[in-house]
C-alpha cells in the first residue's frame, strides 16, 4: 500500500511540475540519479561520423559495425546531424551536417527515416543507447523557415536573414520569437516520440539562451529518461537543464601537458576552478578527440601523438564529474584530419587501440567506483609536476590511477598503506602486491588499478 502511494504522489508531482528529479519504473526502481538517467553515470560515449564511417556512408552500412562496438563496450552512440543538408551556400560538394534544412527529415545520403528507426531499435535490443547531434542555434540557408516562417530568423542590416557567427551557409535562429522555440521544440519531441532516441547532443548550445532550454528540457525529460549533453562549458548550461557539458578548459591544458608547456599539476587547477563553477552534480564529457578537433585542429594523431595519446585517454576515461567519449575511428586508429564537407572515408582493419579502449569501457561498466558521482581524491606518489595519481571510491569499490605526463621515467612510491594489497593491474590482467617498494615508470606510462572488496 505505501508503494502505491508513492506512485501515485510521484505522478501527481509530474502532471502538476512537468518534471520530478525522480522517475520510476514499474517496479519502483530509480531511473534518475543527481537528476541524470542512471544508465548514463557508469556509461559512455562514441561518435559516430556516418557519412566518412563507411564507403557507403549509410546508417545501413554503419549497423554492420554494431556487434564490433557492442564488444568493445560501447554504450551510447551520438551520432553527428542526421537532418537534409541545404544546398544554397553549400561547402564543399556535400555541405556541412551542421546546415540542417528540415528538423523533422533524414539525410537522404544516409538512407531512410525507416532505416533510421530499424536502427535503433538494433542498438535498443544490444542494450545501446541513440543520442542524435541537434542545431538549435541556425539552420542551413534554404531550410524551409526561411519561406514559410521567416519572422523565426535574426535579420541583417539589409533585412535579410543573418549569417550565423562566421558560418556563411547558415542562418541565425530568432529566440525572440516563442513561436520558433515552440516549433524547435515540437521537433525535438518528433524524434524522441517517433523514434525513441535516448537524448541529444545539441550543437552551440552556449549561444541560445538559458530561458528556451529551461522551458526545452523538462518538456523533454517527462517524455522519457534521456540525456542532454551540450556543446558549451558555460555554467548557465548545466543550471538550465543539462546534463552534461563540454569541458574545453580542461582539454586546452591536457594539450599544453602534452607539449610539455604546463605540469601535470596545471589539470588541477582547472578542476579546481570547474568544482567551483559548475553546479554540484555537473557531468563533464572528456575526450581526447571529436569531430571538430580533429578536422581541424589534428586530434588525437597531432595533439596527443603516438604513446601520449594512452595516458590521456587513460585520464577521460577515469576522472571525477566525467563521462568520456571516443570519437569514431580512434580505435583503428585514424591518425589524419577526415574531409568535413566531402566524401573521405575511414577503414577499419587494424583497431591497434580496441583492446586498449575495451578495458577501459569495460572498467567503467563493472565498477561504481569510476561512475560519475563516485568520489576523487589526489594521491602524491612521485614528483607531481610529472606524475598525476588519483583514487576513485563508491562504496565497497576503489579504483587507482598513475599518469606519467612527462617525456622521463619517473620513480613511483606509494607511501598511502590504504593502497598497499594485492591490487588487479587492468591492463596486464594480474593480481600486483602493492606496497612501499618503489618502481620507476616509462615515459607516458600508466597503470590502473582496481580493488574490490565484497
């Protein structure tokens, strides 16, 4: 009897609020934790670049990948702007996913709405999860607004509509307007309503303003347990309803760590200023590539090249307040800048790196003690300017991190007798005696350690 109350008084708080922090299933079990969808907090990310991911460059195509991905312990796919490209003011000779011209289609360059749902429900039946990238922001420069709804554009000085930031085959949404954003929104709803997406990744989400996605998100969130990551790393953001955003400050000084222009010690003094910034509960997605960086600014091969790239990636997948992503290809890896607005193709024939990732995914997925609400403590086992070590607990869990970010061998010591057992070493599969005794680690060496005490 007390259960049923309690349904009945969560459901009228959702019907009366539009969304509770606390959803339920069923059978009564949480779906929300620190008001994120629990399937998220021991989860992860990959991105997916449908149209360079195959030579067909079609989603049918993509879902000869899936069970690869699965077993690699890949969780959420996001994958990049799936919506008709416009043609007006186009760049290159397929244009920019970014330059949407109907939210509520599929680019026929890859496939059909129908494949797009068969899809997903492939993904759903793995155990997967769909997250959609969304251009909020501006649309291309033919979408369909610009004839039927023209007062949802910002004009120019010539009364045309205006370009968006810098971007010339883009037109800059009008936020003004509330019948815009009730038709933004009407369109979001489409695809979580219709093909039962988990979420979405929306697209300069720092330059729409906090009141659109206050007024966004909740609508959302009531129509299941989706997850919001936005590409942005205001606060305003996380306080708006998302929940997760990018963490741009942190992934600058991981790449002055990585030439040797900062020590290690520069990270945590961006975490300390980010714990400071970002309300508590905040989810930051690390990464040491996307699509943007490495189109243009040579992510990973360039800014973390050869061996520094693994403890890196070691760093995104482990820290505190962070879901990590990988961005498709850097399992193979695909080590050159992909075509942004034409056809250019990955293969995948080695995946040098998938056994690397695998342990790291499959880490995260086993044990709370990496979740995103797990604690984080600094541990001093060497020269900090060098070595960054960390401790991540939840419960009975405990896992030990070491990072040598230096181009030197580095003497380790731990000197913590908490630490000090027989630890599992996640990378060599064996069981380590850790005590005082002291080691001297490779050049960007790393070592990961997992205690579990039930």
């Amino acid at each position: 009897m007390k259960n049923i109350f309690c349904i009945l008084l969560l459901q009228f708080l959702v019907f009366s609020y539009g969304y509770c922090q606390i959803n339920t299933t069923t059978d009564g079990k949480s779906e929300i934790i620190n008001g994120h969808p629990a399937w998220i907090m021991q989860g992860n990310i990959y991105e997916v670049n449908v149209r360079q991911y195959t030579e067909e460059g079609t989603l049918n195509a993509f879902v000869k990948h899936l069970d690869r991905l699965k077993e690699m312990g890949v969780q959420t796919l996001w994958f990049m702007p799936i919506n008709p490209i416009s043609k007006l003011d186009r760049k290159g000779s397929l244009g920019s996913y970014y330059a949407v011209s109907d939210y509520t289609a599929l680019n026929p360059e890859f496939g059909t709405i129908a494949d797009f749902k068969q899809m997903v429900q492939s993904i759903h039946k793995k155990g997967m999860k769909v997250i959609i990238d969304w251009v909020p922001n501006h649309t291309g420069a033919d979408h369909r607004w610009l004839t039927e709804q023209p007062d949802f554009f910002v004009k120019d000085s010539t009364g045309k509509a205006a370009i968006a930031v810098d971007w010339a085959d883009t037109r800059q949404l009008n936020y003004k307007n509330p019948v815009m954003q009730d038709s933004m929104i009407a369109a979001m709803k489409y695809w979580v309503s219709n093909t039962d997406i988990d979420g979405f990744r929306c697209d300069v989400a720092w330059n729409v303003p906090a009141s659109f996605w206050r007024k966004c998100i909740p609508q959302l969130k009531n129509m299941k347990s989706i997850f919001m990551l936005a590409e942005g790393d205001s606060a305003y953001l996380p306080e708006s309803g998302f929940d997760a955003v990018y963490p741009w400050h942190m992934f600058k000084m991981m790449e002055k760590v990585a030439k040797g222009e900062r020590p290690a010690l520069g990270l945590d003094s961006i975490k300390h200023e980010n714990d400071n910034m970002y309300p508590a509960n905040t989810i930051q997605m690390y990464f040491t590539s996307n699509h943007d960086e490495n189109s243009w600014n040579k992510a990973d091969y360039g800014t973390f090249p050869g061996h520094v790239h693994e403890p890196f990636a070691v760093f995104t997948q482990t820290m505190a307040n962070s879901v990590p992503l990988i961005y498709g290809g850097q399992e193979e890896p695909v080590l050159r800048a992909l075509n942004f607005f034409d056809k250019d193709p990955m293969t995948f024939d080695k995946l040098q790196r998938s056994t690397f990732y695998k342990t790291l995914l499959h880490l995260r997925k086993r044990n709370a003690a990496l979740s995103a609400d797990a604690s984080f403590r600094k541990v001093s086992v060497g020269d900090d300017k060098a070595v960054y070590a960390f401790v991540r607990e939840k419960g009975n869990k405990k896992v030990f991190v070491i990072l040598n970010f230096s181009n030197n061998r580095q003497p380790i010591n731990i000197k913590e007798k908490t630490l000090f057992g027989n630890a599992y070493n996640v990378f060599k599969d064996i069981k380590e005696p850790l005590s005082s005794k002291g080691w001297n680690m490779q050049p960007w060496g790393y070592v990961v350690y997992e205690y579990n005490s039930d």
